[in-house]
C-alpha cells in the first residue's frame, strides 16, 4: 500500500524535530536489511534520507548523482553492498550516531 502525501509530511515533520525518531528510523532501516528484509530496509533509508539530509546532499557526500542514489534505494533498485554501506556510513556521520550490531539468541 502506497504511502499518502500527508503520512510522509507527518513522518519529515517529526524527523525535523526529534533525533531519537531520526536514529528510530536509522536503526530500522539497517536492521530490516539484516534480518533480510531489504525491499523495507532500501524505503525506509530512502524516508530517512528525504526527512533529513536529502539526496543532493547525500550525493555531494558519496561523489554519487542523487538520482544514481535514489535508483539504488528504490523498489527495484540493486545497490552494490559497497555503495549501501558508504551510504549508510555517510548518514551515520551526518547524524551523529554510530550504529553497532549485537548479536542475540
């Protein structure tokens, strides 16, 4: 189901205001693609990145184009794992955060 215009304001409005909800969506985002789930991971980075940072921005970061960024995060998109984890570096440092995987049974 395709997200309303209203819900992706909500979503950028809060992510303005609130850095916990900016690292929330972060998290989620790398671990949904660890669990496997990286069609969710990919839109959710890609909410993350236009709440926040943008893709112009973004592409200055990663010497990358922002329409070469928002291919890779898109449904259909395929992102080299080297390309996904200097992204995914490059918004850790723009927030602030360092993101650490813990192991559990």
């Amino acid at each position: 189901m395709p997200l309303t215009r209203e819900f992706k304001e909500t979503v950028q409005a809060r992510a303005k205001r609130d850095p916990d909800f900016r690292s929330g969506l972060l998290k989620e985002g790398v671990e949904c693609m660890l669990a496997g789930d990286v069609d969710t991971g990919k839109t959710i980075l890609r909410d993350y990145i236009n709440a926040t940072i943008g893709f112009s921005e973004l592409g200055k970061l990663t010497k990358k184009q922002p329409k070469s960024l928002m291919r890779m995060l898109s449904s259909h998109g395929n992102p080299h794992a080297r390309n996904l984890f200097e992204i995914i570096g490059c918004i850790q440092h723009h927030e602030g955060i360092q993101l650490e995987v813990n192991a559990t049974r």
